[in-house]
C-alpha cells in the first residue's frame, strides 16, 4: 500500500508539472503529457482496484 501511495504521489506531481509547464510556456505537448499520465494512472489504478475486488471475491 505504500507503493501505491508514493506512485498516486508521484502522478499527482508529475500532472500539476505538466499544467504549471503549459501555463508558462503554452507549449501543448506538456498538456498531452498530463493526459496521457491521467489516463494511464486511472487504468493502473482500475488494475489495481479489479485485482483487490477478486481477491476478496476469491477468499469468501
């Protein structure tokens, strides 16, 4: 769970990065930046959440 707590960490930094970098520069790369490590985080984590709910179904 620790692991898990320093990755969201490290993507919540990592896309307030990739927003502030726009803002300053309007360069739209670090936006589709941001996105891509949104939309890979929310699979990860929808991973993550499926692999604990079959694992309590498993166990009853």
């Amino acid at each position: 769970m620790l692991l898990l707590r320093i990755v969201g960490v490290l993507v919540a930094i990592t896309i307030g990065a990739g927003i502030v970098a726009f803002l300053l520069t309007r360069d739209r790369r670090y936006l589709h930046l941001s996105w891509r490590v949104t939309k890979y985080a929310a699979l990860f984590a929808l991973v993550v959440l499926s692999l604990m709910f079959f694992e309590r179904v498993i166990v009853l």
